[in-house]
C-alpha cells in the first residue's frame, strides 16, 4: 500500500516538474522571439520609411491611361533546339524541321 502511494506521488511530483520546466522553456522561447522581431523591425524602419513615402507619392500623382490603340499579349514561350547526331550520309536536322526525301 505504502509503495502504490509513493509511486502515486512521486509521478505526480515528475509531471508537476516537467510542466513547470515546459512553461520556463515556452516563456524563453516568446522572449526570444519577441526580441528578434523587435530587432528585424528596428532594423527595416528607414525601409518601412521610404516605401510609405514613395506609395504616397504614387498615390498623389494622377495616374496615366493606357492608350486605346495599344496591343498587350500575354504569354510564355519556351524554345527547344534539339540536334540529332549526324550521320555519315545525312545532314544534322533539327526537330522543328521535316526530313528531306
């Protein structure tokens, strides 16, 4: 009886122990944290600066139209070259290119 009472109390003082020393690691985990983004925010402040100087003078400038007669395609396009090795009695043809006969 004695020995189910110890182990009962003992486990009860091991997982009271790793929660605290879990909450001990979790607050030095946001204070770190929190000290490398305040870090990263001093350090882009005259960034943050320039770029909210320039959008609002963007924005107080009128904006142009484009013209109506203008052509805009939109697209991707991607070249392949492929030679086949030559042989004794052919020419090196490329594959965008029909054999001869």
């Amino acid at each position: 009886m004695l020995e189910k009472v110890l182990t009962v109390l003992v486990g009860t003082v091991v997982l009271v122990a790793a929660f605290m020393f879990s909450l001990v690691i979790l607050a030095v985990a946001v204070v770190v944290g929190l000290m490398i983004w305040g870090y990263f925010w001093w350090k882009t402040r005259e960034i943050r600066q320039v770029m909210r100087e320039q959008r609002e003078q963007q924005q107080s400038q009128p904006r142009q139209q484009p013209s109506p007669d203008g052509h805009v395609i939109e697209g991707e396009a991607i070249v392949v070259d492929e030679v086949h090795e030559q042989t004794q009695d052919t020419k090196p043809q490329h594959r965008s290119n029909p054999p001869e006969k």
